[in-house]
C-alpha cells in the first residue's frame, strides 16, 4: 500500500485529482459549520433529543443539520428529486426510454431534469425545516423578508452542494455525490471518538469490547456482500469475418448480490420520516387533527413497530428499485445481438427469463442483508448499551462509507493499471 501511495504522488495527473477532491472537502466543511443567525444552543440541544429522527438526517450532512449550518438540507433535495424522476419512470414511457434508451444524451438531460426540481424542493424543505424551529424556540420569529432570505440561503447551500458534487464527477475521481455523502459521514468520527472518552467507565470495558467485536464482524460481512457476485456463464459463437475469426471465447455476466446499493433504505427512511414529520406538525394543534397527529406520532416511536416497518420496507423497495434500474429483457437483447448466449438456454426471452430467475434468488439474499444492516444499530446498541460510533454497526452511512471506499480505490487502481499499459 505505501508504494501504491508512492506512485500515487509521481503521477501528475492523478495527484491533481485527488487534491482537488479535498480541496472540494475542505470547503464543505467550511460550509457545514457556518450556522443561521439566531440559534439558541440549549433549544437546539433539546430538539435534537425530542426529534431523534433527525439525527438519522444529520448523517449525510456530516453534522451541517445539527449545527444548522447554510447547508443544512446537504444533498438530500437532490437524492430526493432523483428518486422521485427514477419512479416516475415506472409511470411515463417517454421518461422510461429517455433514461434507457437514449444513451448519454438522454441521460444528461435525465439529470437535468432532477437538477431543475432540486430547486423547488430545496425551497419547499428549507421552509418546513425553519418552519418547525419556529415552533420549537430553536430560532426566533422571522419576518417574512428574513423568513424569504433564509429559505433562499439555504436552497441556494444546497444547490452549491449539487455543484461541487458534479465538479468531483467531472474533474476530480470517483461519484462526487457519494464522496460529498462519504465525507460528511465521515466528519462525524472525531466527535464520536470525543463522547467516548467523555462518558468513559472502565465498569462497561466488556461492553466495548463486545461492541467492537460486533462492529469488526459486520463490516466484513457488508465487504462481503456488497463484493458479492452471482456470475452467469456466456458463450460466444465464432465468426468469420474476411481472414479473420471473431469470438469462440467463454465468459461470464457478473449479477451483484446487492444490485441496488444503499437506495433501498433511502427509500424505506422518505416513507418512514414522511408521517412522523407531518404528525410532529400538528402535535399541538386543537380537536381530532392534534388527537389524530398524537396517535400516529406515538405509533411511529415504538421501537418494534418502527424497526419492523423498516425492516420490511428495506426489502420491498430492493426488489423495486432492481426493477426500476435492472432490465434482463435488455441485456438478453444486446447478448443476442452480439452472438452470445447461456449454454442450455435458448437466446431472447428465454435468456431474458432465466436471468431474471437468477436475479430473484439472489435478490433475495441481498434483500435480507439489507434489512438487516438497516436495524443493526437498533440491535446493536441495546445489547451492548454502546451508541456511539454508529456508522461502525450498521444502516446507510456503513454501506456508503464501504461502497464509496471500494469504488475509489477501484478507479485509482484502473488509473494506475491504465498507466502502466501507457509505459508497456
């Protein structure tokens, strides 16, 4: 690893890449930790503990929410306007072949798209977020010219965030999204190492221990996982082309065992926080709308009811979001085209059907896996008493941190590989 650090640093090009990556890092954590003006930090103390869900939203803003920094919202109005585009694919043809079938121009103005309505989203977010400080002391009563500036500012941090996510995707190394995402989470351990030694009592040391050992075994295991792949064997027939014979070659079609990352448990978290948040809206509201507000709220708060809920949304929206995103029909298609084929199995649908035979098998396994993950910390921390470190024990930021990390240092392995080629 040192002299792959080594060439790292010779090559001009690549140590440039991955300067202007943390120079992107710098300056959003620069931007996370410039609040609002007019917080009361005894309120906000006291918010965080009545709303734990949002210490779920605080993750992927690298503690910008729990500091109500310019970018509180980070890039969850963008992530919120590509899943709602992505479903909407499942609705209208138009988008659907836009998406699929128009290769690079097609999904540069997919993107597109999800980038206008960031806009209005990070607008509408921002104003329920300031909204719901108001009515809980965080901030003081803002006039509507202050309310209007303060909902501009913070969809204008988000939108910025979008910006620097897209300038590491096309300058510097790696999915500047997840490494924004990476970063934030990241952020996060020295203060996690800070409540540790704070609430440190050598009476518990079998406890953290026992948390360690937890955390160390279900880090392999998502390592494992999301490495994970189902590989299908591909023929293809020889052909003669003037002199020149083509194909004739064995492979094989790779089908991960966790197809659909960490978008599952995005999904399953909007479904989850979405009523708990209208019902803290109209807690205190007078007559049936505050009765019913009530209920829902205490319903959502059950641990068992949540975690179960959780669990089984997780692995719903894995199979739908591999649908969205997985089409074996295509692959068959393209497959035929190119002269390859499954041995025992007839080229085009029958191809098409055993893929997607395969596909459910393993979506199964990966399925589970992911609802697991997504209650780990819940399990976790009450069998060992230990809440800290939690990105260690599961749920979204682990698989982020994972997949991010394995992703990165795939593409700087390719440069460097791609350099060698070059000498030879």
């Amino acid at each position: 690893m040192f002299n792959k650090l080594i060439q790292i640093l010779k090559i001009h090009d690549l140590r440039n890449k991955i300067l202007f990556v943390l120079g992107i890092f710098t300056i959003f954590r620069i931007m996370a930790n410039i609040p609002i003006p007019g917080i009361n930090a005894e309120n906000l103390k006291d918010f965080f503990e009545q709303f734990q869900m949002f210490g779920l939203l605080n993750v992927f803003t690298g503690g910008a929410l729990d500091n109500l920094s310019i970018v509180m919202l980070g890039l969850g109005p963008f992530i919120t306007a590509v899943i709602i585009f992505q479903l909407l694919t499942m609705i209208f043809p138009q988008l659907e072949r836009m998406y699929k079938e128009e290769g690079e121009a097609g999904k540069q103005r997919f993107n597109q798209y999800c980038r206008i309505a960031t806009v209005p989203l990070a607008a509408l977010q921002g104003y329920g977020m300031l909204t719901l400080l108001q009515k809980q002391n965080v901030i003081g009563v803002l006039s509507p010219i202050a309310l209007l500036t303060s909902i501009f500012t913070i969809a204008a941090g988000a939108l910025f965030l979008m910006w620097l996510g897209e300038l590491i995707s096309e300058k510097g190394i790696g999915n500047g999204v997840s490494l924004l995402i990476f970063a934030g989470i990241i952020a996060d351990f020295p203060n996690n190492i800070r409540q540790m030694l704070v609430t440190w009592d050598p009476s518990r040391i079998p406890s953290y221990l026992l948390f360690f050992g937890m955390a160390l075994i279900i880090i392999a295991g998502v390592v494992l996982i999301n490495e994970g792949r189902r590989n299908i064997p591909v023929s293809y027939a020889k052909r003669v082309r003037g002199t020149k014979m083509y194909g004739g070659v064995s492979t094989y079609l790779p089908l991960n065992v966790n197809p659909a990352g960490v978008m599952p448990i995005i999904f399953a978290l909007s479904i989850l926080l979405f009523p708990s948040m209208i019902a803290n809206f109209f807690t205190g509201a007078a007559g049936a709308v505050g009765n019913i507000a009530q209920i829902v709220s205490t319903f959502f708060e059950n641990p068992w009811v949540y975690g179960s809920l959780y669990f089984l949304l997780v692995c719903l929206f894995t199979f739908f979001y591999t649908a969205v995103t997985f089409d074996p029909k295509s692959i068959a298609t393209n497959l035929q085209k190119m002269g390859g084929f499954v041995p025992g199995i007839r080229p085009g649908t029958s191809t098409a059907n055993f893929i997607q035979y395969i596909l459910n098998r393993v979506l199964l396994i990966g399925a589970l896996f992911l609802g697991t993950i997504a209650i780990m910390p819940q399990i976790v921390g009450n069998i060992t008493g230990v809440m800290v470190f939690s990105f260690l024990i599961g749920g979204t930021a682990l698989l982020i941190v994972v997949s991010v990390a394995l992703e990165t240092m795939r593409q700087i392995n390719a440069q460097l590989q791609m350099r060698e080629y070059e000498k030879f």
